[in-house]
C-alpha cells in the first residue's frame, strides 16, 4: 500500500483572470505533519478547499487517501475531516449535543461512547453540559476539533486552527495535534505561526506568488541560511528568518 497521503502535481486555480496557483507540486506522507506557510492571499485556504473537493482546479493530477480527486471525490470525503478558519459550532447547542449531531451525521456505530470518549481526550467533560454560548474561544477551539476527529478520519485539515487562541490554549492545541499524529491521523496545517510549523510539522512548504518555492523538513530549511556566527556562539536561523528570507528573495525578483 502507497505511504503518501496526499500527491500535488502541478495544481494551477485562477479566479477569473486572477491567478492564484501556478503549478503547485507537494507529497504528504502518511502519519505525518505537513505545513503550508504563505503570507495573506497566498492561496493556502484555496489549496485545503481543492483538497477536500470544496473547490475545483482549473490543472493538475492529485490524489487524496489514494483516491483521484476528480474522479472519485466521494472517497476522498469519506476519508478526510476538516477544521475551517470559523469555527464551526453551534452557540445554542451543548458541546455534548454538537458533538452527538456529528457522530450522528457520520453514522457512528457506537455513538454514546465515542462522543464521551471525545469530550475527555479534548477536556471538555465537565463543560459538556452547558450551551456553547458560555465556552472561552479556546474551549469553542477544542470542540470543532473534537468535532474534526470524530469517527477517526484518515487525514485531518486545520486551517490556521490556533487563531484566536491565547498561549497557553494554543500549546494545549498542540498537544491535541501531536496526540492525533500519535493515532495514525496525517495532518495537514496551514499557519502563520512559523512556531507552530516549527514545533509540529515533520516537513514544511512555503507557498509564494502561486508555487511552493521551498519545502523540506526544518533542518533541511534552515541550510538555506547558513548559521550566524556572533562571536563564538553559534545561532541557528529561525522558520521566520527563513521564511522572510526566501519570500523577499523571490519577491525581488
Ligand atoms: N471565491 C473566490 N473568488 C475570487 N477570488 C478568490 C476567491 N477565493 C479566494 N480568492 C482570492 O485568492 C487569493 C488566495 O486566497 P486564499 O484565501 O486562498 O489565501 P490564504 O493564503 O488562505 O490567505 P489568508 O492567510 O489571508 O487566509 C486571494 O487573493 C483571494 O482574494
């Protein structure tokens, strides 16, 4: 069985005569973390929503879970899960009763157990009870994440998914993301945290101008910039120096 989770082969979308993706080309392995970094209006939520069939290409060859987009988009969404940038919960409900609803929409065979079990791996059992109008933005968070993994899809999509989260909720985020890893679930994120890319990302893509112009894993990133040295102490160039470095680069040119 193929290792790769998702294949990107020369991607192009315009909208109308915008053209926002010129020939995007990236491997996602199974089990792994992929980051897609870009600065606003990159084309990175217009890249999730090809991936999960919200949205057609204009070219290119990609496969999602082993099954071609195009051709067979209902066995991608069967596979797939996805956190957007709203957060998609509903304010009247209780987190117990949004998380039922999915369960129920996925025709979860063991339902009761797998919302409970849910709201304990994403501490949110005490708090199942009440309307998720009384929840802190962090909890909300937590919640359409829980919502995301429910069902234990193959490949999971988090969109910017710690916007709006204090610190101390987005390493609690993480914890989640690197549990979900630990669980078999590929993630794919995008960011503008270059932290985030850096603390969970097995390998990272910049995209810039509509093409990915580096990816590789940090190490392999932070050989684009040779280490400062300041006196005898040696400084290791930051995803953010990389990152500013590449795309001011690129974009000079
Ligand atoms: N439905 C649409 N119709 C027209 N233009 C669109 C549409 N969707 C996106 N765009 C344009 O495509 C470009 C890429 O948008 P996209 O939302 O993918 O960027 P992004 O990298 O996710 O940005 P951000 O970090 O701000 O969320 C932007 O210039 C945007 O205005």
């Amino acid at each position: 069985m193929s290792n790769t989770a998702i294949s990107v082969k020369g991607l192009e979308k315009s909208f109308k005569d915008h053209e926002v993706l010129k020939g995007v080309d990236f491997e996602v392995k199974k089990g792994s973390v992929f980051a897609l970094l870009g600065s606003n209006g990159a084309g990175k939520t217009t890249i999730i929503k090809i991936l999960t069939t919200l949205l057609k290409t204009n070219k290119g060859e990609i496969e999602v879970c082993g099954a071609n987009l195009r051709t067979n988009p209902e066995q991608v969404r069967e596979k797939i899960s996805l956190t957007g940038q709203n957060v998609a919960v509903d304010d009247i409900l209780s987190g117990r009763e949004n998380l039922d609803l999915v369960a129920k929409l996925r025709h979860l065979p063991n339902r009761k157990e797998a919302v409970e079990d849910s709201l304990r791996r994403f501490d949110l059992l005490e708090a199942g009870d009440r309307a998720l109008a009384t929840y802190s933005g962090g909890m909300k968070r937590r919640l359409d994440l829980a919502m995301t993994v429910l069902g234990s899809p193959e490949l999971v999509f988090l969109d910017e998914p710690s916007v709006g989260l204090d610190p101390e909720a987005r390493l609690a985020l993480w914890d989640v993301i690197r549990d979900m890893v630990k669980a078999g679930i590929t993630v794919f994120l995008t960011t503008q945290y270059l932290e985030e890319a850096e603390q969970l990302a097995d390998r990272i893509a910049i995209l810039h101008e509509g093409k990915i112009i580096v990816q590789g894993t940090m190490e392999e990133l932070k050989a684009i910039l040779p280490p400062k040295k300041v006196e005898y102490v040696e400084k290791q160039p930051t995803l953010e120096e990389i990152f500013l470095a590449v795309t001011v680069k690129k974009g000079a040119e």
